[in-house]
C-alpha cells in the first residue's frame, strides 16, 4: 500500500502502522514518532489472548504527560496497530494485566 509506515517492535515482528492512526482523539502529527517510540521501546509488553486471537499491548509514557496503549493483532496476515488509546485509565492497564501475560 502506498505510504504505509512499518516499524520493528523488541520481539522482531514488523508492525504496520495505519494511515487514520489515533484520528478521533486529536493528537498532532507527532503521532506516529510517538506510537512508534511506545512500539520500539514499550515500558510493559502484555500478551493477551482474546476471542481465539492473539494481541499484544504496549504501555509507555512519553515526557511527563502523555502515556500511550497500543494494542496490535494480526489483519490480513500482517501485524497492524489496531487501537490506540493515549492516557489510558488506570482501570484498562489492570484490565489487560489481569487478562494478559507480561512480556516486558
């Protein structure tokens, strides 16, 4: 696809990041050095199992007042960011952490 952005997450797989990245929360165009910093560099990596798929959600924070949840599966053979949420609740992270297994 045409101006597609792919990137290499700590566990080697190419995660492609979608063009409408994060659109409904109006983020600037940094988005995706922020996206890509929390997928290249996650603070906490959770392996989750959900409806027979797998998942995989990475936390960080960039500087001192944005935190990001990425949440990644496979669409079309492929690993696409598929949510992004910034400054998730602290109810979601002990969600995914109950459900999921940590990586990192």
């Amino acid at each position: 696809m045409i101006n597609e952005v792919a990137i290499m997450d700590p566990l080697g797989k190419l995660i492609y990041l979608p063009p409408d990245l994060c659109t409904n929360q109006n983020l600037t165009k940094d988005i995706f050095n922020d996206v890509s910093t929390v997928i290249t560099k996650p603070a906490i990596l959770i392996e989750v199992m959900e409806n027979s798929q797998l998942q995989f959600y990475y936390f960080r924070s960039i500087g001192w007042n944005k935190t990001f949840l990425i949440i990644i599966c496979q669409i079309n053979n492929r690993w696409e960011v598929n949510t992004c949420i910034r400054n998730p609740a602290g109810e979601t992270l002990s969600t995914v952490l109950k459900k999921g297994k940590q990586i990192l």
